[in-house]
C-alpha cells in the first residue's frame, strides 16, 4: 500500500509541477477541455441542474459529515480501528487541499457568462480531493471487511465511479480544469493510501497462552480480536 501511496505522491507532485511551471501542452488541454464541457453544460439546462445539485450534495464538508457518520456506525459495531480511519480520511483530504491551493494560486477557468460562481483557487479540486479519499476510504474497507464476490465489487465500483463523477462535475460547471480535477484525484487517494498505511483498520489478533485450572503443564490457546 505504500508503494501505491508514494506512486499516487510523485504523480501529484510532477502535475503540481506542470502547472506551477505553466507548461504549454497542459495549460492548452486544459483549456481545450475546458471549453468544450462549459458549452455543453451551457446547451444543456438538466445537465446544468444536476450539475449543481451534485456540487452541492458532495460539498467537501458534506463528505467529512459522512465520514463522521460511518466512523461512528462502524464504532457501534465496535470495528474501533475502521471508525478511526473511515473518519479521519476526509478530514485529513479537507485540511490537505485550502493549503495546496494558496500555495499554487491557479486563477479559476474565467467565462463571460458563468454557470456557476465560485471563489478562491482553482488547484486542486477540493471536491474532487475530498471525494476521492471518502471513495478510497470506502473502497479499502469494503476490501478488508466485506467477504469477496458481488457485492464487494459492486461496492468498490460504485465507489470509484461516485468519486470520477464529482471531479467531471466541476469540469461541467466550468469551475475547474481537467489537471485541477486529476491533481485532487490523486492528492485524495495519496491521503487515502497514506493513511491506511499507518493505522490498519483491521482488528489487532492477539494471541496468548493460559493455565488450564485442572493441569498443571497443559495450556490453551486463546485469541481475542478488538
């Protein structure tokens, strides 16, 4: 999982790069890319509606509720290190990204006519940051804790898609660009990573050895999960 972590921190750092550098190549996709999706929000009110009302459900601080919200139902089923993780996850994406994006300063995609108003800097997604590593955080639990076959897959998929389709929904309001959306993407999913690298949701087995009361050499094997 580390590996994992640090490939998905090199990714972000060298697309931090390309923009802090202003590289051509990607300031132009970005641009080409921008231009296309905010003329067909624009040609397409429902899309424009949904659009917004995408943003709005998965708000950053929405999505750290939600972690709260399932931190504390794994608590109730006394998975203490899950809860701790599943909580802690977006918190630690949300505090990530304000800090990334002043350290950038990337000016937000500018249209004449806007579809959606929105202040602050453009890189990274903090939606999409956000986003990814509730997503990550879903999809590492459903793995650890959920018994393989359909529904653990269909879990982890759906995960993964829910976190594609907030980051292409700012792409579609014109709030953001394709690398804004890519670089919280990956900076979600290093948060992710990182952090359940460092505290395994897993509950800690231990294993110790116990006196029979009626012999005296004999002894048992006890295991106790928490």
């Amino acid at each position: 999982m580390l590996a994992w972590a640090f490939t998905c921190g090199a990714l972000f750092l060298v697309l931090t790069t390309m923009v802090t550098r202003r590289w051509e190549p990607l300031l132009d996709l970005d641009q080409a890319v921008a231009d296309r999706f905010f003329a067909f929000t624009s040609a397409h009110d429902g899309v424009r509606r949904g659009a917004e009302e995408v943003a709005t459900l998965t708000e950053p601080a929405h999505l750290v509720w939600l972690g709260y919200a399932a931190g504390l139902v794994l608590l109730l089923t006394r998975q203490v290190r899950a809860a701790i993780v599943v909580a802690l996850v977006p918190l630690l994406a949300a505090q990530a990204y304000p800090h990334l994006k002043d350290r950038v300063e990337r000016a937000r995609p500018h249209w004449a006519h806007p579809l959606d108003v929105v202040g602050g800097y453009s890189f990274p997604s903090g939606h999409a940051t956000v986003a990814a590593a509730t997503a990550g955080a879903a999809i590492a639990l459903a793995a650890l804790l959920m018994r393989p076959g359909p529904a653990r897959r269909t879990a982890m998929g759906l995960a993964a898609v829910a976190a594609l389709l907030v980051g292409l929904d700012r792409i579609l309001l014109g709030v953001h660009y394709a690398s804004d959306v890519a670089a919280g993407l990956l900076l979600g999913t290093t948060v992710t990573l990182f952090t359940f690298a460092i505290v395994d949701p897993q509950p800690r087995v231990r294993t110790f050895r116990a006196k029979s009361a009626t012999t005296s050499p004999s002894s048992a094997t006890v295991t106790i999960s928490r």
